[in-house]
C-alpha cells in the first residue's frame, strides 16, 4: 500500500479573496473567428442564425470572464432566441406599415404592442439572467409583470404617442407638442434601471438597491450642461465652415459664373456635411456620458448579500475608447468590428470592483438553487428575445 504525505486543508483561493475585478481571458483574435463565421451564416441563412451567434457570442464571453476563480456561463437555446426574435420582427413590421393601411389599423398595431412589449421585455430579462450561471448557480429576474407594465408602458407610449398624433392630425400644429413628451424621459428612464437591478437575483438571493429613480436621472441634468456646450461648439464649426464657403466664394467671384455656381454648391454641401456629423457626434457625446453616469450609478447601489458591486467608469477615457473604436471600425470597413467589443468588455470589467467581507466562497454559500429553476420559466423560454441591457 501507498501512502501519500499528509499535506493539510487546501482552502479554496475563493474562499480568502475579499475584494476583486472581474477579469477576461479572451482575446479580439479570437473572437474576430468567432465574429466572422456568425456574419457569415447569418447572411446565408437571412438571418436565421442570429439566435445562435448571439449565443455563441454570449458564450464566448461569459466562459472567458473570471471572477474569483470561476467564470461564468451562458445556457440558452439558440431556438427559443429564433422564437422571440420572428415575434419582435412580425409586430416591428406591422407598426411600420399598419398606417399605410388605415389610421384605424395604425392605432391597433399600437395597441397590440403597448400591450405585447413590456411582457416580452420582462420575459427577456427573466431569459437572459437564468441561462447566466457562477459558480453552478444561476441569476434570476424577480420583478413581477405589473412592475414591467408600470416602468416599461410610459416609455413605450412615450415613443408611440407623437407619430400617432403626426398621423392624425398632420397639419395642425397640436401635433408637435406631443414630442413635449420626451421631457419626461430620463425620470423614465431611472424608473427602469431601478425596476432592472431591484430584482436581480443570485440562486435565491435578491439583490438590494437603494436608489430612487429621481436620483438615476440626475446625469441628465448634467448632460443638459453639456448638450449646451456641444451646441456652442457646433454653431463655432457651422461658422467657421460658412466663413470659408464665403471666402471661397468671393475668391471665385471672378471667374466664370457656372464654375462658380458650382463650387458654392460644393461648398455649401461640405457646410451641410460637417453642421451634420457636429450634431451627431453632440447627440453621442450626451449619450455616452448618460450611459456611462446612470451605470455608474446603478451598479454601485446593488449589492448582494455577503456582496458589495462598485462602477467606476470615467467618462473622459471611455469616450476616448469609443471614440478609436468607431474610427478603426470605419477605417477597416467594419473589421474591426469584434476587436472594438472585446476591448469595450474589458474596460467595462476593469472599472467594475466587488467587495465580499467573508469572501466570495462563504458569499455563494448563502445562496441556493431557485426552485423555479428546476421546472423551467414556460414564459421565458419561448421568448428569449434577450434584449440587451
């Protein structure tokens, strides 16, 4: 007989470890395999194979993200993301053209998906976080249907309302001030990141939360500020451009009439070109910060028990990051494309702290598997639209 020498208790790494970053092993390499093959059989197939791209995506990611030890995972069928997606699309088209019809089609289209959208959205949630499994056990989504109906319906009415009322009455003015509506978005929007992360669930453990959605809509306040700013910075651009188009003009002002008709039209197509990408690089510049502050801010009052999250993204550096990544992405025709969202993942990662007193072992003790889990959710396995949040 062998003896082997007694070498004591190996604790688990986990077990010690009080405070993390989330770490990602993978590479733009090789998700840029991974990437190229879905595009391609997305195309071959018109679409068809989106639902399982998006799961191998999914999996790619959550398999090479370690957190203490472990990595996460990614369990969903492929054929109930197709399911989900053909609904999304029939009732996406149905809006579009219900109006060409009649008004009165136009307005049940509308009806059907006030009704359908916050369910379906509710359900992608519930979807999406119980196929999401640490350490053997799953996450989860506790909010119940009414919550959905009460955060998701205002933005939902809030987006359909103006060109309803465009449509019915086009040519009084009337119609415009439904538009009036969108001031209300950002109290609305806080209404659903907290309806979100309130009801994050870990095994059977619910998350808590503590913030108001009043307090999740501030950084709109700031991005008021700051639209202001881009404002004063694009009418800066617009007259810099029609000073040159007016120089250029005067300049040519002695040579032959049509050829100079024909530069000022140039010019004042480039006036065009550069007040529009002004505008629209404003409009992702308050976005991006919208999104990177209410982040912040959501993760960094959700905890569960035994664990505390903490955000820190910078405003500045991620704008930086987008901003090389949308240029990549235009100067490779779009091949940079995988490499861009890889590097976005890590930085997310990088910026996101978890604190766990009595480490993360004795944290994941406390939780156990949901018995929900063990007979399946009929709801969000058929509509696994996995509505990205």
């Amino acid at each position: 007989m062998r003896f082997e020498p007694y070498l004591g208790h190996q604790p688990d790494p986990a077990a010690s470890v009080t405070e993390t970053t989330p770490a990602f092993s993978g590479s733009g390499g090789e998700y840029f395999r991974i990437w190229i093959v879905n595009l391609l059989l997305t195309i071959a197939t018109f679409g068809i194979y989106s639902a399982w791209a998006k799961t191998r995506r999914l999996q790619y990611f959550y398999r090479n993200t370690q957190l203490a030890g472990a990595s996460f995972d990614f369990l969903g069928d492929p054929k109930a993301i197709l399911r989900g997606r053909i609904v999304a699309v029939v009732l996406v088209a149905t809006y579009q053209y219900a109006f060409g019809f009649s008004f009165e089609a136009g307005v049940a289209t509308v009806c059907v998906l006030a009704a359908a959208l916050p369910f379906m959205m509710r359900s992608a949630l519930r979807f999406r976080l119980s196929n999401t499994v640490y350490r053997g056990l799953p996450f989860g989504f506790g909010g119940s249907l009414g919550g959905a109906y009460l955060v998701y319906l205002p933005a939902i009415m809030l987006l359909l309302v103006p060109s309803v009322l465009v449509v019915w009455i086009p040519t009084h003015h009337w119609a415009m001030l439904g538009f009036l509506l969108f001031f209300f978005w950002p109290v609305m929007h806080g209404a659903m990141k907290r309806y979100q992360h309130r009801h994050l669930m870990y095994g059977d453990q619910a998350a808590q939360f503590g913030l108001t959605k009043g307090r999740l809509a501030r950084p709109y306040l700031k991005m008021i500020g700051l639209f202001f700013v881009s404002m004063i910075v694009l009418v800066i651009v617009v007259a810099v451009a029609a000073g040159l188009a007016v120089g250029v003009s005067i300049a040519l002002s002695g040579k032959h009439a049509a050829g100079a008709n024909i530069n000022q039209t140039m010019i004042g197509v480039f006036v065009g070109i550069a007040s529009g990408a002004a505008a629209y690089l404003s409009f992702l510049l308050c976005g991006l910060y919208v999104a990177v502050r209410m982040d912040n801010l959501a993760w960094s009052a959700t905890s569960f028990p035994g664990v505390q999250i903490t955000s820190r993204m910078r405003v500045r550096s991620y704008l930086w990051l987008q901003a090389k990544n949308v240029l990549l992405t235009i100067a490779t025709l779009g091949l940079y494309r995988p490499f861009a969202v890889v590097r976005t993942w890590k930085y997310r990662l990088a910026h996101m702290e978890l604190h766990a007193p009595d480490g993360f072992e004795q944290a994941t003790l406390h939780a156990a598997r949901p018995a929900a889990a063990a007979v399946g959710d009929g709801a969000a396995d058929f509509l696994g639209v996995d509505l990205s949040w």
